[in-house]
C-alpha cells in the first residue's frame, strides 16, 4: 500500500503540472435521441432495462437504504467515496440535471457545476453507450419516486481530495470513443461485446489495476482482487478462465448465479446477478455469452486448475464423510452449521445453488473469498424469491473460520488450505 501511495502522489505531482498545459473540455455536447428511439411507456420500459444492464441499483443504493438514493461507501487505498442520489431530487439528485449534462457525466466523468468525478463510476467503461441508451437510462431515473437524500462528503486524503487532478488522469485513460461495430462479426457478438465493455461494465472488476488505479491495457478480463474479493478471469482461458465452460453453464451462472459443476456466485459478483445480469432477455444473454467465450485466452495468477471432484467429496455420500477422514474441527464445525445445505459430496441438498463441487472459492488454498462467504453469507435474487447463506462473522471465531476453510479447501478442492486466524482478522 505504501508503494502505491508513493506512486499516485508522485503522479498527481506531474498531473498538477499537466493541468497547467492541458484544459479539460467540461463543455456540454448536444444530444438527442435517434428516430428509432421509442417514447412515452416504451422509453421508459427500455430505460429501465437498460439501467438493470448497466447495474446502476447496485452502487446507488446503500446497504439497507432505498433504491437509487445513494449512500453507498467505496473504500479506496486513500479514502472513502459516497455514491450519490440519482433519484429526480432536484436539491439532492438529478432533478435540475439537463440531459446533456447527464450524458457529460456518464460518459465523461463530470458532474453538473463542471466538478470531475472519481473513477470509482465507471465512466471509463460507460464512455462507449450509445446517446440514445444514456437518454433512455435518463428518462427511466426522471421517471422514479424523489427521495430527497443529502450526499455524504467524501473522506479523501490530500492530494487525491483534489478533482481537478482527475483532468490529468483522464487525458490518460479515458477515451473519447463510443462502441464500434466490428463489421468482420456477428451482430450477436457485437451486442455481446457492447453489454460486456459498456453497459455490463465487466471489466471494471475482471480486469487487473496498474498503478494509477487505471485497468491494465492488454489484460482485458485476466482477473483482479476488489474490496478483498477475487474477481477471477473470465476469458477463455481453460485452466484459469472459462475456456472450460459450456455455453449453457455459463448462462445458468450470469442468469441465476449458479451452474451445475462450477458452484455458485458471492459477493459482488452475486449482487451482480441479482440487480442486472438476471434481468437481461434471452437474446442478451446469448450474445454476452458468446463475446465472453470468444475472448481470447488470458494467463491468470489469481487462481489455478480447478479440481471438480476430488477424493473426499467423491467418496462421501450426501449425508456423511467418507469412513476413515480424519477428524478435525473444520470438519466438526462443517458437521454442524453446514453439511445440511451443502452436503457432504459437495453437491448441495436445500437447493442447487448450496453446490460447492468444482467452484473456484473452494479451490483457492488462500481461501480469499471462501473466508469472506463464511463471514458475510450470501444472496442471490430468484423469481421464486432469494436465495441466501447466512454469515457466520458473529458466531466464529477467527481460528474456527480458518478451521472450517481449511477443510472446505481440502475436502471439495483436493487442496492444502493455507488460511490462517489472522488472515480472517484481516478480511474483517
């Protein structure tokens, strides 16, 4: 961290100095819909698609709090940044915003009084959505109940609390670029390769960070750690990737959250499935699926082979251990809290989504987003209702959380867990 720190002074040192140079245009461009955009109940049932795509619910809305209100905390290596209401409050959201300013912001990072905004919203991705998308998204948040909800200041450390300073950061990673169509492939794959860069934002958290906290150009979907979670690679990559995935486990794991062999989704990446992937039409999801396999094949150090039945969970049936494991207290504690919804074979018994067989959470050694699943718990959205775990922060200590991943590594992974009670103490 403190390498890190050291190199994004000295980088707002030289953007200091670039602002001298460069002025960063903060004018508005004029917009306006195509004569193919639709109005009135159309306008808005496609804005509020299109803003399901675009996973807006998921940073707008603070745990607890109302939808689109804002609220939500990002912890950063220098601070603390608030997403803000972006219901039609005019006092506290976007009710005064024109729609030129609107688009501005979402494609350019800069707020309605000109004030550059932090790349903790992913404008760098929401660069390529199309005008008549953005003003879709628009006329779908004007249509929302307003709830009038302050912004909560940011707690940066100087000199990153200086915006101007994003002006230098852009000129370097922001592209002026809306989505082109690749005339060489399919209007399928373009589509895909649209949700996945743009609207979906994939790789805002499957793509490695460089130092200036930019994604690193040429490792495009090869994976990244985010708020402590592992956001694995997703190209086509068989031992790292999804190069061993089929098409129709792929689309049952963006669509419900789980697929058959491969376990199900945590963290953000549930939260991803619940609010935005799971809405999008059969067509959509075909088409994001198809970019997805189609990118080529990206080398990973986050995580390796996955072993999708070894001896142990072979060998044990749903409700018991195979005769002669050795007892342990990962066992013990797996015995009492967790084999009646995972089962002992690894191949849930409550429900499909409760299977741990072939998931990379179970076939990391380091356990880092094992560990934080068995603190925090689970939940994904169904249209029969959510599907949750529950965390077990408060009733585990640090050394019985180590414990039990350890045996879940082993047991469903084939692997020697390497979690340790301070690193539990850490993820808290």
């Amino acid at each position: 961290m403190k390498r890190y720190l050291v190199t994004m002074v000295l980088l707002t040192a030289g953007l200091a100095g670039a602002t001298a140079f460069f002025s960063w245009p903060a004018g508005l461009d004029p917009v306006a819909s195509s004569p193919s955009q639709p109005t009135g109940e159309a306008l808005l049932a496609r804005g509020e698609y299109l803003t399901n795509a675009a996973d807006c619910a998921a940073c707008h809305t603070a745990p607890g709090g109302r939808p689109f209100a804002g609220g939500r905390a990002f912890q950063l290596p220098f601070g603390t940044i608030y997403a803000p209401n972006i219901t039609p409050d005019r006092e506290t959201g976007l009710g005064a915003w024109s729609d030129a300013e609107f688009v501005r912001a979402v494609r350019r990072g800069v707020g309605r009084h000109g004030e550059d905004l932090y790349p903790a919203f992913p404008y760098t991705s929401y660069s390529l959505i199309s005008d008549d998308d953005a003003l879709a998204i628009r006329a779908y948040l004007a249509s929302l109940a307003t709830i009038r909800s302050p912004a909560t200041e940011n707690t940066l450390i100087f000199p990153f609390n200086q915006r101007y300073l994003m002006r230098g950061w852009k000129l370097l990673f922001l592209s002026s670029r809306r989505f082109e169509f690749d005339t060489s492939r399919s209007e399928g794959w373009n589509r895909g390769a649209y949700l996945a860069r743009a609207l979906a934002h994939c790789g805002e958290c499957h793509t490695p960070r460089n130092l200036f906290f930019a994604t690193k150009s040429g490792s495009e979907f090869a994976g990244a750690i985010v708020d402590g979670w592992k956001a694995y690679n997703i190209t086509s990559d068989r031992t790292a990737g999804i190069g061993g995935w089929s098409e129709e486990a792929l689309a049952s794991y963006l669509s419900t959250g789980q697929a058959d062999g491969h376990g199900g989704a945590s963290g953000s990446m549930a939260e991803a499935v619940d609010l935005s992937l799971r809405h999008l039409t059969p067509p959509d999801m075909a088409a994001l699926v198809g970019y997805l396999r189609s990118i080529p094949p990206r080398p990973a150090m986050l995580s390796g082979a996955v072993e999708s039945n070894p001896p142990a969970s072979a060998a044990s049936s749903p409700w018991a251990p195979p005769d002669g494991e050795p007892e342990s207290q990962g066992a013990r504690i797996f015995a009492g809290s967790c084999a009646s919804c995972h089962g002992w074979d690894g191949n849930g018994q409550q429900v499909a989504s409760a299977a741990l067989r072939g998931a990379r959470t179970v076939n990391d050694p380091a356990g880092t987003n094992l560990v934080r699943v068995i603190m925090e718990g689970t939940k994904v959205g169904s249209p029969v209702g959510d599907i949750a775990m529950p965390g077990f922060a408060g009733s585990l200590s640090d050394t019985e959380i180590a414990a039990i991943s350890n045996y879940v590594i082993g047991h469903f992974g084939g692997k020697t867990g390497s979690v340790t009670a301070a690193d539990v103490k850490s993820a808290r």
